[in-house]
C-alpha cells in the first residue's frame, strides 16, 4: 500500500497539493491513500473527494515521534516534525513502513508531499 501525505502552508490551495501529488505519482507510481495532520484535514479531504481516495487522519501530537529525512526549521516550529508530509506518510502506511524518498514541493511552494509503502496492504 503507497501512501501519499502532506504538509502545507495555511494559503494553500486544492490546486498546490495536487500539483505536489503529481509530481509524487510521476516519481513513485500510483498512491492508494492520502494521510495529513488532523488539523490540516479539510483541504487534503477535498483533494481526496475528487480522486476517489482514502484519507488517513493523523493525530497531531504523534508528528514529534517520527524521524524525517528532510529538517525544515518550519515544520518543527509548528509541528514538531523535520517534514509534516514525511511523518504523515510514514504514521498513515503504519508500522514497518519507509519512505520511497525526500517530500516533493509544489510549483508555488505551498505544499509539501511524501511518498510511503507500507508492509500490508
């Protein structure tokens, strides 16, 4: 099971995560779910509704536990974690899971998404 997830800006758009989806579908293949923040739920909900795509809700008191590859002073200040969209990916494809490689940024930089496969379906 790939699972996409994301981090994003508050002026973010449906528009910018699809833009990093993209980009994460042409490195990695097709994705199975979506995972985001709790807090972040809505917009990456109205991605999911258009794409007929599960979404995984993440608790966001869980992000601080996950090791990312990627370190944005940003993300640690606001959610505790290197990479939102890393952690989420990782936390939504469950345990055993890794990160098919570093989060993709949108073309006008307001969103972040990461790519993870899980070891069940």
């Amino acid at each position: 099971m790939k699972v996409a997830g994301f981090g994003f800006r508050q002026a973010a758009t449906v528009t910018a995560l699809q833009d990093a989806l993209d980009q994460l579908i042409e490195r990695h293949g097709p994705v199975d779910r979506l995972a985001v923040a709790e807090s972040m739920l809505p917009l990456v909900r109205a991605l999911a509704n258009g794409l007929a795509l599960p979404v995984i809700p993440v608790a966001d008191d869980e992000l601080s536990g996950i090791e990312t590859p990627t370190q944005s002073v940003a993300s640690r200040q606001v959610k505790g974690a290197g990479s939102v969209a890393e952690a989420v990916a990782l936390l939504g494809a469950g345990p055993g899971s890794r990160l098919l490689g570093p989060r993709l940024v949108s073309g006008d930089r307001m969103a972040t998404a990461a790519m993870a496969e899980g070891v069940t379906p």
